[in-house]
C-alpha cells in the first residue's frame, strides 16, 4: 500500500464519519434552516469521501500493441532523409497511430515509412 493509499483511506473513513454525525445530528436540530444547513453539508461529506474513495480505487487503464508479421524480417539502419544522419530507435514517437522520428542532428521529423521488398 503506498502512502497516497493510505492517506486517501484516513481522509475518506475520517469524511464518512463526519458526514455520518452531521446526518444523525439533523434529528436533534430544533429550528428548520439548521436541519438544512446539516443535511447539506452530511451530503458534501459524503459525495467527497466517495469521490476520494473512487480516486484511490481506480485502476490505470494498461494499452497493448501488437505487431504480425507477413514474414522474415531484417532490421535496417533508420536514416534522416534530409542530412542521411544515423536516427536512434529512441527517437521514434507514436502519434494517432503513425510513427514518426526526430533527427537528432538537422531536427528534421519524418514519418518512417515502410518500403516494399519487391
């Protein structure tokens, strides 16, 4: 459990708890405006204890690429089209879906393409 677990379970035990006293305390009330005034802050307690709760619980949504292959693949070395510099593999970035890389050298980006074998 790490801390922002663990400080996210005080503060929602510590808000519901609140937000439960505020809720039983309105039976007690005498005037009418002071009922409401508790019902409505026992309700901000609660919707904020269990948002903080859906907060901590959530899970990270994890992405997962693939790649087929048609058939035997070689490995070519990645080369600017501008100034023909050597491109590290690390400088490649995925946007919407497209591979493009950046020269490290003239700062050209390129989309890499993939050039038929026939």
């Amino acid at each position: 459990m790490n801390l922002k677990t663990a400080l996210g379970s005080i503060a929602v035990a510590v808000l519901l708890f609140f937000g439960i006293i505020f809720a039983w305390s309105t039976g007690a009330s005498i005037s009418v405006e002071l009922k409401a005034t508790r019902i409505i802050i026992a309700a901000m307690l609660f919707l904020v204890g269990f948002g903080i709760a859906y907060y901590i619980t959530k899970k990270p949504k994890t992405i997962v690429q693939s790649v087929e292959l048609s058939g035997q693949m070689k490995a070519v070395a990645l080369k600017c089209p501008n100034c023909s510099a050597s491109v590290d593999a690390k400088e490649i970035k995925i946007v919407t879906g497209v591979p493009y890389a950046t020269c490290p050298y003239c700062g050209q980006t390129f989309e890499i393409a993939e050039e038929p074998k026939w």
